[in-house]
C-alpha cells in the first residue's frame, strides 16, 4: 500500500450532518461509527467517533466529533484544496459546498490563468476551488 495524506476534520457535535452533506456533494461511501459503538455510555455516545468517506474519484475524507469531555480544536488553521481541468465537476463542487457557505474569493478566472475561488462551508471548513486552463 502506498502512503496517502487524507484530511481528516475535528467538529464539534456536527459531524455526521457535515460528513452526510459532503457525501452529497462527493459520492461515494460513507461509515460512520459513534463512541457509543465502542463502549461509551451517557452523553455524547451518539456523536461520532470516526467518519470515512470514499469517494469514486479516489478522493478520501474523514472526519470525527470532539470526544465527550475533550476541548474542541480550531479547523480554521486548513483549508482543503480542490484542483483539476474537469470545469464541470469542480463547479457543481464549488456550487454544493457554498450552499449556507460563505463565499470569501468569488469562483473566476485569475491572473494566473486558472479559475480559482475560495469559501467557508455551512460547517466552518475551508476550501479552495482551482480550475486549470
């Protein structure tokens, strides 16, 4: 097996909605296990663990809730970079997670030639769109 680097993103009691809506937007298979599953009882045992997503493009997202007792960590340190030529598939991308978003470098061609736009998803995640020419 080769080494893969995938993002894997710490929310804060909203995993599963934020992972179900990048399957949405994505594809693709989604596990999701709760602390419940893994013994945990009381609060929190509903919240998400651990969360996987595979995409059919090859592309990997996981992501967990801040364990019960546990200090939420910032996401805002990252973004994740979405690149390629297929316009099409990038756009309906970029369309999907502005939805609740907020757009902060609107989706349009640059002076480096690419189309390039940047956003803050509905879940507080950082992304970057870039369009090659």
């Amino acid at each position: 097996m080769t080494t893969t680097l995938n993002p894997y993103i710490s929310f804060q009691d909203t995993a599963q909605q934020a992972m179900e809506f990048y399957r949405d937007i994505f594809g693709g298979e989604l596990t999701m296990n709760t602390f419940g599953e893994f013994g945990m009882e009381g609060p929190g045992a509903d919240k998400i663990m651990h969360a996987h997503l595979n995409t059919p493009g090859g592309m990997t997202l996981m992501a967990s809730d801040t364990p019960p007792g546990g200090e939420p960590r910032s996401g805002s340190a990252i973004t994740i970079s979405l690149s390629g030529d297929d316009a099409a598939e990038l756009r309906g991308y970029w369309e999907k997670l502005s939805y609740g978003g907020t757009i902060e470098v609107p989706l349009e061609k640059q002076m480096w030639g690419d189309e390039f736009g940047q956003l803050v998803d509905r879940f507080g995640v950082g992304w970057m769109v870039n369009i090659g020419s």
